[in-house]
C-alpha cells in the first residue's frame, strides 16, 4: 500500500494518511483482516510525526473502517465493504470543500438534509 502526503496540502497530514487507507479500502487494495504499517514505520517512512499517524488511524477507527489491536496494530475490519470507504471518501471531499467555501456547519447540513429529503 502507497501512502502519499503533502506538506503543502491545506488537508491536515493525519487526514491525508486516513485518505490513503481509505482510497485503498474503496478500491480493493486493502482487504478486511489486512495489517496496516505500524504507525512508528509508517511516520519514519513518511517523515511525520507518529501522533500525525496515530491521528489519522483514529480517525479510521471511529469511521469503523479499522480496529486498532494492542499489540497486532491496525487491522482493516471485516465489516465495511468498499462502497462504505467510498462514501466516507466523498464525505470528507464534501466537508473539505464546504470549509474552502466558507460554509457553517449547519449550512452543509441543511443542504445534506435537503437533499435527503428529495429537494
């Protein structure tokens, strides 16, 4: 698995490496039950700090889409399915973009709301 981060991205480092793992999860390359890279390799490899990684893997925690193992690291749960990981792709591309846009929190969800309710 390839993980990518740029320093120059206005995208929190943390939020990048979750975006990895969860691009690799929407697409098949990572499978359920699959290991992640130890969080100290990982930011070694990267050149971040380890909490920038541990960041991003808690994130992924409470996505669901890992399990965080004490002493086995982080693990791909077998109970999201690739079109989950997607989803919660486009859902940080949307937040993202609202932020850029200057939009509250409350007006993202008015117009998620909105369109759930068909207008």
């Amino acid at each position: 698995m390839l993980f990518r981060v740029d320093p120059g991205s206005p995208v929190p480092l943390g939020d990048q490496i979750a975006a990895s793992v969860r691009g690799a999860i929407a697409d098949g390359t990572v499978r359920p039950g699959e290991r992640l890279p130890a969080a100290r390799a990982l930011a070694d490899s990267l050149g971040v700090n380890v909490h920038t990684v541990l960041r991003g893997y808690q994130r992924l925690r409470e996505e669901g889409l890992i399990e965080l193992r004490r002493g086995r690291g982080a693990v791909v749960t077998g109970d999201q399915s690739p079109g989950r990981a997607r989803l919660l792709e486009g859902v940080q591309g949307l937040v993202s973009e609202a932020r850029a846009l200057g939009l509250s929190d409350e007006e993202v969800l008015s117009l998620v709301r909105s369109r759930l309710a068909g207008g």
